[in-house]
C-alpha cells in the first residue's frame, strides 16, 4: 500500500476507496489528465483551507478525482461530458458503499464544475471542485496559493504540455458529440481545433423558435 501524498503537511484522504478512486483514474486517463486531476484536488483544499470555509475533503477528493471521467471511452455517453462524469462517478461510489447523499454532492460537484457564476454559489464541496480546476486550467484565484505550495503540488504531479493536451481532450469530446457544444465553451474549442466543425448559435435558435415573434 502506497503512503499518502502530503503537500505543505496536509495529508490527501486516505481510505480503501479513495485508493479505488486513485487506481479507476491511473487506469483510463493520459498522465497529463491524471496530474490535472490530482492538482485540482490540491488547489481546490489549499483554497478551501486558505477561505476558512468547512467542508466534506473526502467528497471534494472523489469529485476532484473523478471529475473528468466523461473524457474517456469508458464513461463518454450522450450527455455533456460533466454529466457523464457525474453519473459514472456517483454510480461508483455507490457500487462500494458510499452514502446516497455524498454521492450527490459528488454528482453535483462534478456536473456543475465548469459552470461559473452557479458552482462557487453552492455548497463548499461543490464550489471547490470548480475553484481548484479553474486554478489549473485557467490560473484563477492562484494568488490566494502560497508560490511554495504551488511549486509542491507541480513537483508531485507535473503539467506534461497540460495546455496543448487538455484542449485536445476537449476538442475529442467535440468531434464524438458536437450537440453538447450548444452554448458552452466547447464552441471555442470546436471552431479552433475541430475541421468543419459548426455549432447552431444562441441568436439563430431563438430566430428559429415557431411563433410570430
């Protein structure tokens, strides 16, 4: 058994299934996607701590973890990819026991996790898991992180040509489901990275409605 990963003398959650959680992702994600995974998880406590705020770290931990399943060929099906994320997620946690009401903070932590402006208004948990991506991804709020405890957490768990890579993920899912598209970020991504990529825009749909006006 592997011992725990400590950044700044905070331990990561510890049990039998968040070892399950870590061994699913090593198993079906890149490195590059793997490592993103575990930093959000990072900078989503070091927020949490930081803001003083109180919450479930083993919730945060397994939406951290897991929020990201929908990339995968193993977990992809119709729905937006945050939503096919949370269904597997919250589908394994309860397969191993977990509560019914942490497994749907965890859905909603992952569903809701690209979705600013609603995830950093709900609880904690679920805020936390858009905080900690956002960090990642985009470097929002990455000066409320001491450069040392970011430093640690990019030592442990490097970014491998994050960037390229990530937008690559995204621009997969764009190419399998263009429909999901509609109204998110993925547009950006189709239209840069997708050939012959078209999405319907928000004016043209409501133009299209059948009434008169």
């Amino acid at each position: 058994m592997s011992a725990p990963v400590i950044v700044g003398g905070l331990t990561a959650p510890d049990s039998e299934l968040t070892r399950k959680a870590a061994a699913l992702i090593e198993q079906i994600h890149t490195p590059v996607i793997r490592n993103h995974l575990h930093r959000t998880w990072w900078f989503a406590d070091l927020l949490g701590r930081k803001r003083e705020l109180k919450y479930d770290r083993e919730v945060v931990y397994f939406a951290s973890l897991m929020h990201d399943l929908g990339f995968t060929k193993e977990y992809s099906a119709d729905q937006r990819f945050e939503v096919d994320g949370a269904d597997a997620a919250k589908s394994f946690l309860l397969a191993h026991g977990y509560s019914e009401a942490k497994a749907e903070l965890v859905w909603d932590g992952i569903a809701l996790h690209s979705s600013g402006g609603i995830a950093d208004r709900k609880a904690p948990e679920i805020a936390l898991i858009y905080f900690g991506a956002h960090v990642d991804v985009f470097g929002f709020n990455i000066e409320e992180i001491s450069p040392a405890l970011i430093d640690d957490t990019l030592e442990l768990y490097p970014r491998l040509g994050m960037k390229a890579a990530f937008q690559e993920a995204l621009a997969e899912v764009v190419r399998k489901k263009p429909h999901t598209a509609v109204g998110t970020g993925l547009r950006d991504v189709g239209y840069r990275h997708v050939h012959g990529f078209s999405c319907p825009d928000i004016c043209g749909m409501i133009d299209a409605a059948p009434f008169e006006s």
